[in-house]
C-alpha cells in the first residue's frame, strides 16, 4: 500500500531557504510543524502562524492575497492540513489571485499526531490536485537542484502558485513560536497594512 | 487547454440509460437534483437518498461498499455537492474499493438555490482532481456515445471508478421521493439484510 | 511529548469495540488515539478508513450501517467542529453513531487557539442531539466506552465519549 520512496530534503533547511530572501512577503503557515519551520527560520512581523483551524491556511492567505494585492503571500503548510481543506484549492483556481503561492511540506505523514501515514503516500497526488482545480503554474521539488531552481518561481510566477516540496518524515526539533493568537494577529496586521490599521 | 465541447446531454435522460438495467445496485444519491432525478426514474427499494448531508454522497457510498463488499454501489452526485466533500475522494482513493462507482451530473450549478454557478464553471476539472486523487478509472462524458460508453464502466469496471457526466442547466420538474430518513433507512436495510 | 501512556486503556477500548461488533473504524489522527489506530490498522476483521477531514467519517458510517457494518468514529475535539452539519443526516435516520473524541484544550492546554473548540465541544455535541458521556480518569475509559456502545447500537443513538486532556495527557508547546 505504503509508497517506500526515499525523501532527502530537511522540511526546516527547506523552509529557511525558501524565506532567505523573501523581500516583503507575507507568510501564513499550517498547524502543526510549519509553525515551528517558519519561525525558526526568523520571527517575522509578517508571519502569520496558525496554530489551530486545521484546513484553513490557503483560505487565510487567500484573504490577505486579496487585501494586499501588491504583496506575495505564502502559504506554508502540511499534506495533512491542506488535505484537510483541499476544496479550498478549487475556490482559489476560480479566482486566480495573482499574488498567492502555496508551498505544501509533505512528508506523508501526519507529524504533530504519531506520525500515521496520511493520503500522500499512498497515491493521492496534490499537485494533480492543484493542476485540476486550475492552478497554471505548479511544481513537484524532491531534490536540492529542484528546490534552488523554484525559488524565484514561488516569488515570482504568476499566482496561484503550487508547490510540494518532498521531505522526511521527520519532525524537527520545535521551537518556542509566538502562539497568542491575538499578539501575533495584530503584529501581521500592522506590519502589512501599516501602524494603526 | 482546447475548446471545451457544448454542453448537450439532458439530466433526467442521462439518469434513466444509468438505471435501466440496474439489476441488484445499491443506490446513493446526492441532495438536491441528482435525488429528484433518481426518484423520476422509478421510486426503488435499494435507492437511498439523502436530503441533507451535503458532502457526504460519495462517503456515505464508501462505508456502504465496505460493508456490501458483493454488491455494486453507485452513488449519483451533482458537482456542487462533490466540492464540498471533494477530499472524500482521496479518502475513497486510499481505501480503493472495487465495488464503488461515483457518477458526477455536473451542470457547473447550484441548482436548488437559484443556479449560482459552481467552481466547474470555472476551470475546476472534477475528473482531473479525482485522477489526482489516485482514482484510477476516471473519466468525462458530454455525448450520448460517450454515455453509452460510460455506463458499462460504473456497472462492470474495477473501482472506485468515477464518471463525471456534463448535464445542461435547463430546469426539470422536481420529482419527490420518501423523505422520512427512519422509513428509507428502514427499507433499505431491510431488504438487504433481512433485518432491521 | 509528555504524553501519558495509553496503551493500558487502548487494549481495553479496542477490545470493547470488538466485542461490540465494530467493523469500520474511520479516524482522523490524534495523539491520543494513536494506539488505537494502530490497533484497528492491525486487527484482521476492522477496516480501518483513514479520512482527511472528520465530516467524511460521519458519511461513512451512516453507509456502514445501511450495508449492515457497525463502526466507530475517532477524532479529536476540534473535528468536532467539522461534523455538525454531517450529523443532521444521523440524526434524521436514527443511525447509531459512536465516536471517541480525545479532549484538547482544556487540562494543562499549551495552545490557545485549541481552548474555544475544546471548550465548546460538549455543548455543540449536545446542541446537535448527541448524548455525551466523559471519561475522566484511565480507568473509567473502558467502561464508559462500552456503555456508550451499547447506547448507541442498542439504544439507537448518536452517542460521544470525550475522553478527558487529563487521562490523554498534554503536549509541550516547544519540544
């Protein structure tokens, strides 16, 4: 049943390296371990992390793609919470919103809960998903060379962007991320509308 | 991307070719439209429809494929009610029950709620979601040949097979089935079973 | 993780679904659940479905108990959330519903944002018409479960057992 394909790619090297230069982009990440990968990698104002509403990440993001037009919004979430809301795929392939790219760190697995296989690996194929549901510019990273070579697409294609980046099904050690969703709401909304907003 | 053919084939027709020779079927069908159509066709004991549960068609089907494993299931959707499920299909895919069959009638609306249009009229390929998905057997139909075609594959092939069937928009009149759920659960199981 | 060990009950639980007829068992992952799963993973008689989102399972098992399965429902509380309007199908055909739902966001709870789901999990449960029973301490679990079985398969209910933050343990937010 189970895909045994052999992942080399770190999830937190993975992430940092996608955030190195990420200029004025906004980032919204999934529950669970890219909460942690994306705050590890710096604590940005413009972060935004959900550390609850498993399934709600794109939507989140889709919503600030919406408000701030001139801004790249990323999402950085998991298989099994993008899995959990994967209708939202269709409803940003019917709007197109040119300035969202969405980055799925997937290593089969659901990390935060014991590590139980989720759809993945076990034939589902997201980017077919995202491909069906409209999304032009889509992207499956298994390698270094692959990643080094979508970088300036995650930024810079015309959104809605689609990525999944293979990974091992390792979590990384977590860190003390910022989680008061009140702090963290306010400080993104300031840092991306401006003081006051 | 190529020009997408017209739209031609008639809901309530498409569903009586399906039903005409059903024999021992097992019938899901999903709330709104694809319901009605299935009790124009003939009220029957092995019909369950759902009134409500919007989502939950195709899922409904898999657990009925489970317990029924030497049956045939078909569950009959329309694609509004597939979007909101429609991670069930990764769901079917994993478990990859032979039994089932899913039959989308996608008219690209919402059609009990004043024909909004639905993400299908927009780009959004369901049988492309359910191949990606991992459904094996997939495929689109938009003539009477293509139909024909089709009909063996929900009765006959390997599932979960799934079978989106683009449906004009125009109007039909509502048929009404029993809506008492104890009453269709009762019958349902019944003659299935042998018990209640 | 400092999460307690939940083999001891697990054993039991399982054993009571068993006996209890369970054939499908349809779960969205948790923590505290994980044995159980790998149980049903294992067994040779369930049939384990393995779901993205909680709404799915209840589709599910009301197909099962129309083709004549029993089964049961695994989540977390804030699944809860996502089957609402799911329920409505249960409750209008009188399906029996067992779902076994560990608690987050109430003993010991390091995260915020899973405080409001948890804390309304019993209420919403109980607005949309099932019967809740709650586990406190590992050694009522078994037998909590095994009434709850018996009134949702005898007694013809929808019928939820919140087993407690307390007895599933917490997590730590930064390890």
């Amino acid at each position: 049943m189970t895909q045994k394909l052999k992942f080399s790619l770190q999830r937190r090297q993975v992430v940092h390296q996608i955030l190195e230069n990420r200029g004025d982009a906004a980032v919204v990440t999934g529950i669970g371990n890219a909460v942690h990968d994306v705050a590890s990698a710096n604590d940005d104002a413009k972060n935004m992390y959900l550390a609850g509403v498993m399934g709600g990440a794109c939507m989140v993001a889709f919503g600030i793609a919406l408000a701030q037009p001139g801004r790249r919004i990323l999402v950085i979430t998991g298989d099994g919470e993008l899995l959990a809301g994967i209708g939202s795929l269709a409803t940003i392939g019917v709007e197109q919103p040119k300035n969202l790219s969405i980055i799925v760190i997937d290593n089969q697995a659901y990390g935060a809960t014991g590590n139980q296989h989720t759809h993945t690996g076990r034939g589902v194929d997201l980017v077919g998903i995202a491909k069906a549901s409209n999304f032009k510019n889509t992207a499956l990273i298994t390698n270094k060379k692959e990643l080094q070579a979508q970088i300036p697409n995650i930024y810079q294609k015309p959104g809605p962007y689609f990525a999944v980046v293979k990974v091992v099904s390792k979590s990384s050690p977590r860190i003390n991320a910022p989680k008061d969703g009140t702090y963290v709401s306010r400080r993104f909304r300031s840092a991306v509308a401006g003081e006051g907003a | 991307m190529g020009i997408k053919p017209k739209i031609v084939l008639d809901r309530r027709t498409v569903v009586k070719e399906i039903l005409k020779d059903r024999g021992d079927l097992l019938l899901v069908t999903g709330l709104g439209a694809p319901t009605w159509d299935a009790a124009a066709v003939g009220d029957h004991i092995n019909n369950f429809y759902l009134w409500g549960a919007m989502g939950g068609a195709a899922l409904t089907g898999l657990g009925l494929a489970l317990a029924q494993p030497n049956r045939r299931i078909l569950v009959i959707t329309g694609d509004g009610e597939m979007l909101m499920g429609v991670g069930g299909l990764a769901t079917i895919s994993v478990k990859k029950t032979p039994n089932l069959a899913i039959c989308i009638l996608d008219n690209q609306r919402y059609g009990e709620t004043g024909m909004q249009e639905t993400h299908t009229q927009h780009g959004v390929d369901l049988s492309k979601m359910a191949s990606g998905a991992g459904i094996k057997n997939t495929s689109i139909v938009y003539t009477k040949n293509e139909l024909k075609k089709a009909i063996p594959i929900l009765y006959e092939e390997t599932g979960p097979v799934f079978v989106n069937v683009k449906v004009t928009d125009k109007p039909v009149p509502m048929t009404l089935p029993p809506r008492d759920g104890p009453l269709l659960k009762h019958r349902f199981r019944e003659n299935l079973l042998g018990h209640i | 993780m400092a999460v307690k060990k939940k083999t001891s009950w697990s054993n039991a639980v399982f054993k009571i679904l068993k006996e209890n007829n369970i054939k499908q068992i349809a779960y969205v992952p948790d923590a505290g659940h994980t044995s159980l799963i790998q149980k049903a993973i294992e067994d040779n008689i369930v049939n384990p479905v393995s779901l993205t989102s909680e709404q799915e399972g209840i589709a599910v098992l009301s197909g099962a108990w129309l083709g004549g399965d029993a089964g049961a429902l695994l989540l977390q509380s804030s699944g809860v959330g996502n089957i609402i309007n799911m329920l409505g199908m249960v409750n209008e055909c009188r399906f029996p519903l067992l779902m076994l739902v560990t608690m987050r966001g109430e003993w010991g709870e390091f995260n915020p944002w899973q405080v409001p789901m948890g804390q309304a999990t019993q209420v919403v449960l109980e607005a949309s018409g099932v019967i809740v029973h709650r586990a406190e301490e590992p050694q009522d679990i078994a037998e909590t479960v095994e009434a709850a079985a018996k009134l949702a398969f005898e007694g013809g209910r929808m019928v939820a057992v919140l087993i407690g933050q307390r007895v599933v343990g917490f997590k730590d937010w930064a390890k």
